[in-house]
C-alpha cells in the first residue's frame, strides 16, 4: 500500500505530461517532405536554444532575416497537419494575401482579409521599435520596445526561421505557419 502512494503521483504527472502535448508523441512524423525542421510546433519539447542579447533591428542589415521591405506571404500550412486546428482551408487561402511590413520603427501586417476572414487571427497585432532576438540554431524572435514578443515568440522559442532559399517561416497563432518572400 505504502508503495501505490508513491506510483499514483508518479502517473498523474506522466498523464499531465502526456496531455500538455496534445496526446502526440511524434509530431515530427506528421510533417510532410516539404516542412523543415524550423516549422515544428512551438510547443514540443526541444533542447534549451541559448539566446544572445538582442541585436540590431530588422530594418539595420539588408542580409539580415525581415530586412527593411515588404515580405509577401508566398504559402501558407498547417503547423500540425494531424492536431486539432482552428485554421480552416479559408483561413489559410486569405493568409496568402497579407504582407508583412517592417521597417526600423515598427513591424506590424497588412491585408484586406485581416478586418475579416483572419480578425480572430492576431494578425492586426503589430512592434514598435523591433529588435531580432536570435537562437543559435538562425531562428529568432522580435522583441517590441515595450518587452512584448511580436506574435508567440519568445526567446526560448522563437515563431521567425530563416530558410536556405532566403524565405522566412513564421509559426504564427492557431497553428498556421507563414512562408515570406522579401518583395
């Protein structure tokens, strides 16, 4: 009996740890050949990325990721094609008409479908003053003048990739990921 104190706490933990990820183990099996590493959800269990001080703002350094410009979202998926998702064909179709907009004084989207199809969205959310936290691994956040990160981001998981081809994937809210393409 002394013994089945001990477990019982033991497996609810395990359950609760279960849960908090959605009940998938494997993830990672359900992207397609085409989806990087940089677009696995947010939310598994990674190693600790060591984050460097912020640097410079986007809009600073024209090789840098989200130089100064208009970045065109060019594609748009699911970031767990096999989870519950709140984004729907629709939703995904009018993300491909928005831009994203950054310059030295502030990030923020731009699209006629963010006052409709994608109002419950988070895309009407926008950054003063960015500055691009980076993680060893080339992924980065922005970090906005009032200490708030621009969309999920956080140091410790940043929604911004830099891709091989010069495109950006953006995890953004409700488990859509943004492909960008500097115009």
């Amino acid at each position: 009996m002394k013994m089945l104190k001990h477990i019982a706490p033991l497996a609810s933990l395990a359950l609760v740890a279960a849960c908090s990820n959605g009940g998938d183990v494997d993830e990672q099996a359900e992207m397609t050949p085409d989806q990087t590493a940089s677009s696995a959800p947010a939310d598994t269990a990674t190693e600790p990325t060591e984050t460097t001080a912020p640097t410079t703002t986007p809009g600073s350094d024209a090789a840098a990721p989200l130089a100064s410009g208009t970045w065109q979202v060019v594609d748009t998926r699911l970031t767990r094609p096999g989870g519950v998702q709140a984004i729907g064909d629709a939703e995904l179709e009018a993300a491909r008409s928005l831009q994203l907009v950054v310059s030295d004084d502030d990030v923020r989207w731009q699209g006629d479908a963010i006052g409709t199809t994608l109002k419950a969205y988070s895309f009407g959310d926008n950054c003063s003053s960015p500055e691009r936290v980076t993680a060893s691994d080339g992924r980065f956040a922005l970090r906005c003048s009032d200490g708030q990160f621009f969309g999920p981001s956080s140091a410790d998981e940043p929604s911004f990739a830099t891709q091989s081809d010069g495109t950006v994937t953006v995890n953004w809210y409700d488990g859509i990921t943004l492909i960008l393409r500097q115009r």
